[in-house]
C-alpha cells in the first residue's frame, strides 16, 4: 500500500453535502481534532494545523493525507460532492494511492446508490451510531499511519470553537457580580451529642418526636440532648467535635463506616429543614430519589405575590403556585434544600415544579406530572427560576434577612436568606430577545408569552397572579 508520507501532507478533509451534512461533518471534524488529527471541511475550516487556506483544490491536491467522503441520499446528487470526489480519486491514481478515499455511509442511503466509481470499496457506516463509525475510522487512520501529533491539539481546538461557536463574542474582560443557589451557614453548631440507648430499649426515628436525631445500632446521634426530654430510653454518651466528627475521628467507636458520619449528619440538618419548612405551613413531597422537596398549598381566591429583593439588587414579585384551567391543576414551587457536607457547610437550593388537583395533594401519576412538568417549564428562562427562589426565600425569612432552624431546645442553625455571590472575571452580553433584569416584573411579559401558553403565569386568564 502507497502512503503520502510528505510533511506537508497532513490533512484529512471531509467532503460532504452543504448545508444538510453539517453536523455531522462538524462533530466528526472536532471528534478527529481532537484525536489529534489536522482537519479540513468547508464547514469546519481548518482545525489542529498551521497553513491556512481557502482553496478546496489545493487542499485536495497538494495536503490531504486522506479524503473521508460522507455519503448521504443528499450529497451523492449534489455537483459540489461529485467534483470533490472526482478530485480525490484523480489525486489518487495519480500517485498511484491506495485508500485515499475513504467513503463513510451516514443515512440510509442503499451500497448501490453509491457513486459507481467507489461503489466497490470498502465502507464506513455510521448510519446506526455515529461512534461506532468513528470508532472504525480511528482505526483504520491509525493503520494507515496517518500523521498526527502525539497528544491532541487541545489549544488548535479550542481556537477553533471559540471562533466556529463565536464563544468569545459580546465577552469582555470585566469582574460580573453573580448569584448562585448556595446559602451561607451564619451560624452553625460545633459539636454533635451521642446517647447510648438504654439496654432492652428499641428505638426508631419515628420514637423520637422532639427534635431530629439519626439513630445508628445502639447509638442516636443529634443536636439536641435527648436523654433530657426522653430519660426513660437514653442516657447521654458524651459530646463529639462536628468538624472531627464529619472527617471520621470517633466514628470508630461507635463502629460507623467512613461515610456514615457525613451521612448522619446531613439527615439529621434535613429532618430539621423538613421541619421548619411544615412550620411555616408548607407541605412535602417525595421525590424519585428519595428526596422531599416543600410547598405552599393553594389557597381560596387564587395565589398570592410574594415580594423579593435579591442580593444584587433585584427586586420584584413572583407567585409560588397558579391554577391552569386547561389542565384543571394547580402547581406549585417545591425546592429542596440540601446540605452540602463542604468547609464550610452550605446548602443548596434544588428547584421543583410540581401538580396538585386540590391544591395540596401532589399528583400520584408520575407520568402525567413529567408531561405536565416539560410543557409548563419548558419556557422558563433562568431569571423566572431566580426570583422564584428568592420569593420563596422571602416568604419563609419573612422580614428577616435569615432562616432560623432549630436543631435543638437551645440552637438555632442560622442560615442566609439571600444567595451567595460571586465574581466572574468575564462578563456576557445578555443574548437578543431575553427579557432583561429591570422587565423581569413587567405584566406585560409576566403574564404573556407566546412561545407557551401553558407555562405557568403566563396566562391571565389561566394562572391567578
């Protein structure tokens, strides 16, 4: 077998139909990049090599190394791919070359409509999966000794993105004041209380009322002081340091595995979570994995506005639930809050959107309330799933500016009720035709949208705002 093994012949070009192959010719040209090939499209220009050019002709000619030629019900009847092809073989007896034209197969496209001069070859087909083919390209590439650098060219491929992908346009280097969904512990408690359960005594969790604990064979690990309130199933065992605690020191001795701790703790700032959330009057629900995310009910007259102002400065109103008359239910914003076991502790707020057909009750058929969930979400930009947790924030802060959750008869876990900020070195522009901060209370936007009537607030006649 032949092989161009010139210098200057490096280049794998990809001949394709324009514009009906261009994604794949694209992922198929980044994929090859980034396997640390030099690649040329006319979609793709040039990535991973340093000779730039425009000319198709001289690309073929003077530094293709191989012509991968993608075969569709489209491209074989297009001039452009024909004279491409009959470029590569013209080069290829020329030299007198053995597979320089590698066809790929991309649709359905029957083997006998294939062009008659490569209908005899030797195919790829990525009709089924596109990495299966490519898999079987990269290795017909590496068998054929075709040059490449010995790692990718990840800095030649990122130049090319950015440019492909304009991902630098309307980017300037300026610090950006963002706002994440991370609340800040203000204060938190230093040390965990461990009872030793009295011999001959069962106890579950559901036995303890008074204030969350976890309970791990004979020990029941809180915040609170149990045997105060309970003397008659535990005595206290002594008082852990949390931080060492949570890392593993003294988890030995109460034969806990090296993630238990962890795991001990973040149930135990859940359950009390769960709790706090009840007693400002919302309700729960259980999701798929296991976690519980809280509610407000719908009320007589419609829902409510609640007031927000963020810690940027944002400020408006948003209603945490609504009613579709079309679809005879309600939803609801129903978020989580999670503890995240870091240094320092923080917790995070997971956002939900659920249904109720009373108000209160979250549907039980799971596949209604995906397909409900898809079409009334679909439209939301991130700036609606902001101020919904800032008003949800704001209605359990009340005219504070922190949630205070008791872990105990005496301790209060104080955490933000404003999100944590951060600075970004870049700042974007924000895309065309998104509403802006200052428009995101504007009725007119609010309760209109004509990408989805569904979308909940969207409506006035549908949703009470």
């Amino acid at each position: 077998m032949t092989l161009i093994t010139s210098a200057k012949r490096t280049l794998i070009f990809i001949s394709h139909a324009t514009p009906e192959d261009n994604d794949f010719t694209l992922w198929l040209g980044a994929r090859l990049a980034s396997a640390g090939y030099s690649v040329w499209s006319d979609v793709t220009k040039l990535i991973g090599g340093e000779t730039h050019w425009d000319n198709i002709e001289t690309s073929v000619r003077e530094h293709a190394v191989k012509v991968v030629s993608v075969c569709s019900t489209i491209s074989v009847t297009k001039k452009g791919f024909k004279d491409e092809l009959s470029l590569a073989l013209a080069v290829e007896r020329q030299h007198g070359l053995t597979d320089f034209v590698i066809p790929i197969r991309l649709d359905n496209l029957a083997y006998a409509a294939f062009p008659a001069e490569i209908i005899r070859r030797n195919c790829i087909d990525c009709f089924d999966a596109w990495q299966d083919g490519l898999g079987k390209l990269l290795r017909k590439l590496e068998l054929d000794n075709v040059p490449r650098s010995s790692a990718a060219d990840t800095d030649a491929l990122s130049s090319w993105s950015k440019a492909l992908l304009q991902i630098d346009r309307d980017v300037s280097k300026t610090d950006e004041t963002l706002m994440g969904n991370m609340l800040t512990v203000i204060r938190g408690p230093i040390a965990i209380n461990v009872h030793q359960i009295k011999t001959g005594t069962s106890v579950a969790f559901a036995n303890i009322p008074a204030w969350p604990a976890e309970t791990k064979g004979q020990w029941t690990l809180s915040f609170a002081q149990l045997q105060q309130s309970d003397p008659s199933h535990f005595q206290h065992f002594s008082q852990l340091d949390l931080s060492r605690f949570i890392e593993g020191s003294g988890g030995q001795a109460l034969s806990l595995g090296s993630q238990d701790p962890r795991n001990i703790v973040s149930s135990i700032l859940r359950q009390a979570w769960g709790r706090y959330a009840q007693s400002k009057g919302l309700l729960s629900h259980g999701f798929s994995n296991g976690r519980v995310g809280y509610f407000l009910p719908a009320e007589e007259g419609g829902s409510k506005r609640t007031s927000f102002k963020g810690p940027t400065g944002i400020s408006g109103t948003r209603a945490l639930n609504g009613f579709s008359l079309k679809n005879n239910v309600y939803w609801h914003y129903a978020p989580e809050l999670l503890p995240v076991m870091g240094k320092p502790l923080t917790f995070s707020v997971a956002s939900h959107v659920i249904f109720t057909e009373d108000g209160k009750t979250p549907l039980s058929d799971t596949a209604r309330a995906h397909r409900l969930r898809r079409r009334f979400c679909k439209s939301w930009w991130q700036d609606r799933w902001r101020d919904m947790m800032l008003a949800y924030l704001a209605h359990l802060a009340g005219r504070k500016d922190t949630l205070e959750i008791p872990l105990s008869e005496s301790f209060d876990l104080v955490l933000s009720a404003h999100p944590a900020l951060f600075v970004c070195p870049v700042t974007a522009a924000a895309p065309i035709g998104v509403p802006q901060d200052d428009e995101a209370d504007d009725p007119a936007i609010d309760e209109h949208d004509e990408d989805d009537e569904e979308s909940p607030g969207t409506n006035a006649e549908e949703y009470a705002r």
